[in-house]
C-alpha cells in the first residue's frame, strides 16, 4: 500500500505503523468488494470504531481455509497471529465508552499492553480517511 497506516501520525516502521499496516492488508485481503468503492466503503465499515473486526477476522480465515490453504491464506493466518500475540503499550482504548469523535478524551497517562490489531485497528480505519 502506498498511503501509510496512520496518516503520518506514527513514525514509519514503529510497532504502531506495522499494526497499522497489517490490519489494513488482512481486512484488504479478506473484504469481498465487488469495485474499487466498494471496498473502499467496505474497508471504513470494517475497520470503525464498535465493528467486531477480530471475530470477522476469525470467520473469514475459517472461511478462506476451508476453500484450501493456499500462499494467500497461509500469510493472512501468519498476519493475524503476529497481529494478536505482538503487544504494544498504549493508551488504554478499550476504556472508551463511546467513538472517540463524540468528545471522549483517553486519558494517555492510563497505559497498558494491548494486541497490535487494538492500535492498528484506528490507526488503519483513520489512514483510510486520510488517503
């Protein structure tokens, strides 16, 4: 992808940018877009704030396998097990009651360790607004 995970907001190559980025090309690669807008609103939807995006994950990788385990699905399974088991330490979003648009501050002093695809996730969805 030529537009970089997080609009610029997070250095190229830091763990940020790499969750970023690989959030990105799994929901890329597991979307089923019919054009090119498609999937552009497609990759919004799956990427916003409140969609189950691991659990589509899960079901689109259980989905793809069974269609055989080729290259593709092999990288997209390796994909989302660095994204689970690499932590970053972050500002804890998960305490968030609601879309961090509607004017809920993160307390950023509250950090904690979280799955990369936690960080990528936003950092993905905002890169997609910003391309």
């Amino acid at each position: 992808m030529s537009c970089c995970a997080g609009g610029g907001l997070v250095g190229t190559g830091s763990p940020e940018y790499v969750a970023g980025r690989r959030t990105l090309a799994l929901t890329i690669y597991l979307g089923d877009g019919a054009g090119p807008q498609e999937r552009w609103e497609e990759w919004l939807h799956r990427t916003s704030y409140g969609h189950p995006w691991p659990e589509w994950v899960r079901e689109r990788l259980a989905s793809r396998r069974e269609g055989g385990d080729g290259p593709g699905v092999a990288l997209a399974r390796e994909t989302w097990r660095l994204l689970e088991e690499t932590r970053v330490l972050a500002a804890d979003l998960g305490a968030l009651s609601a879309p961090p648009a509607a004017g809920t501050a993160v307390d950023e002093s509250a950090r904690v360790w979280l799955p990369s695809w936690r960080l990528g996730l936003p950092l993905g969805h905002l890169s997609l607004h910003l391309r």
